[in-house]
C-alpha cells in the first residue's frame, strides 16, 4: 500500500499557461510551459484544429523543454482578421508565427508539424535553418502522392477555378459531420477519443465569418504544392533530424507521404501506429515517448 508521503513527493506535471502576444497587429495566442531557458519544441497545429490538440503532450515534454503551441491567426483563441483585412495565405501565417517565435525569445527550436503545420513548419524551416533543431511529422505531407486522391478530387477543381460549383464541396469539409470525421476515422481506440476536441474546433469553424477565412485557407493550400519542389531540394540537402509519427489510417494523407519524407532523409525514424489523421488523440502515450527519446538524442 502506498503511502501518503511517497505520493505527496511525487511532483506535479508542469502547469500549461495561457498567453498571447501581438504581432504586425494580430493577438496571437498560445500555450506555454516548461522552463523559460529550456530547449524550445515549437507545436503547429492543423485544421480545423489549435493548440488544443497539443494539450496532453505539452506535460509529457515541458519536465524537460519549454514548450510552445501558437493558435494561427484565424484558429483557436488567436484573433481573426476578417478576410479583406488579413491575407489568408499559407506565407502570412508562416510570417506571423515566424514573428511570434521571435516575440517570445524562441531562436532555436524543434518543429512538430501536424497537416497544416507542414507547410508552416517547412517554410519556416528554409527561411531560418540555423533556427531548425530537428521535426517531428505528425500526418503532414509535401508531396503530391501523400495525397489521397479522392481528396484532391474534391479539393482540386477548387483549387483551378473557384466558383459556388467547386466551392460547395470544400465547404462540406466545414461541418460539424467532417470535423468529427477527422478524428474518428481510421482511430482503433474509440474509448480514448475525447468529444472536446472535435466540439472545440467545431465551434471555431462556426463563429460568425469564420467560414470565408477558412474557404481563404484551403483555396490558398495551392500554393503549398507549388512549394513541394523547393522543400524537396531542402530536405535533401539539409537532412535535419527527423522523427516521423502517423496514422496509417488517415483518410487524407496516405503512406506514400511518409515514404517521401524517408527517401529524403533515409536517417528519419518513422512510427506508424493504428490510427487516424489525429494519432495524437489516441496514442499519446506511444508518441510522447518516441518525442522524448528524439529530443534526448538530439545536439546542442
């Protein structure tokens, strides 16, 4: 039997703190914790999600790192420009956040890098490689095969000619149905999905104007393929520390993304696990340590 005073010395999980900062005009806010002069892990999220989906993981890390999830201008509790105000563009958010590092004193830092954190993160990375520790791909791709094609069969006539025709499949990807979707397909362990986070990310998506700044983004993910050449080239020249963590099952990105990661950085450690696009909701525990153990064995 356990007695009180061993459970007393155990030490509490570090307390996750609730921020923001102003940057070139927008709130921007975020989850903190960990010590101010600890190793940073930088968390980008992806849609329809926020830092939210880094709420279990941020304990398991912050013991030894300090770490920091930014809500994207438009997402979680950051503000939201209305679209004539603010240019949803993959590279103005990538600017934002790059200005937001640089706010809360973040020089150097280990990017994990979930579905639209991929584009953020990478471009990030080729504007500042002395600033790139090492990734963590969590279900994002840069390539065109790591794509399901079902997915750009709807997205792609979008993408070529915006009108309310190619419009209307693209804005079922905003309802309550898809949202919820996005974490249950493909998930092995029902029992450990929490309803918040597809509740919390749908009541982001149906705040008033909400919608155009969210049709902005995806009609703008266009430009995110036309990058895939020039991360290619720097992944291949660079070839940071990697660590690979996926849902096989995911219904939009596919293994051949992770294959293209592999074949550009053959030193990549790459876990698949039974899950969805949101492997983190169900397999914290398998994922936090395989983080750990990537951190402990990076450089100084």
């Amino acid at each position: 039997m356990l007695h009180a005073s061993a459970v007393a010395a155990a030490p509490p999980p570090p307390r996750t703190f609730h921020k923001s900062v102003v940057v070139d005009g927008v709130r921007i806010a975020y989850r903190e914790a960990g010590q101010a002069d600890a190793p940073v892990v930088l968390l980008l999220h992806g849609f329809p999600s926020s830092s939210h989906m880094f709420r279990d993981l941020i304990p398991r890390l912050a013991a030894t790192h300090r770490v920091i999830a930014p809500d994207y201008p438009g997402f979680g509790d950051s503000d939201v420009p209305a679209v004539g105000d603010f240019p949803y563009t993959f590279a103005a958010i990538a600017d934002r956040i790059d200005g937001f590092t640089r706010a809360v004193g973040a020089d150097r830092y280990v990017i994990y890098m979930q579905d639209y954190g991929g584009p953020v993160g990478l471009r990030l990375a080729l504007a500042h490689p002395e600033r790139v520790r090492g990734l963590v791909v969590q279900n994002a791709v840069a390539n065109v095969e790591g794509w399901n094609p079902e997915v750009v069969g709807q997205i792609g006539p979008y993408w070529q000619e915006r009108t309310p025709a190619t419009e209307a499949p693209v804005r079922a990807l905003l309802s309550p149905e898809t949202t919820r979707f996005q974490y249950a397909h493909g998930e092995t362990r029902a029992d450990r999905l929490s309803p918040d986070a597809w509740i919390r990310d749908q009541a982001g998506l149906d705040r008033p104007g909400n919608d155009a700044v969210q049709l902005e983004m995806l009609f703008n993910y266009r430009d995110n393929v036309a990058q895939y050449p020039f991360w290619k080239t720097w992944l291949s020249d660079h070839r940071p520390p990697m660590l690979i963590v996926w849902g096989r099952n995911d219904p939009f990105f596919t293994i051949a993304g992770v294959d293209h990661f592999r074949e550009l950085v053959p030193t990549a450690t790459v876990r698949l696990y039974d899950a969805g696009h949101f492997a983190l909701e169900t397999h914290l525990d398998e994922i936090a340590t395989e983080m750990l153990d990537f951190l402990g064995g990076l450089p100084d």
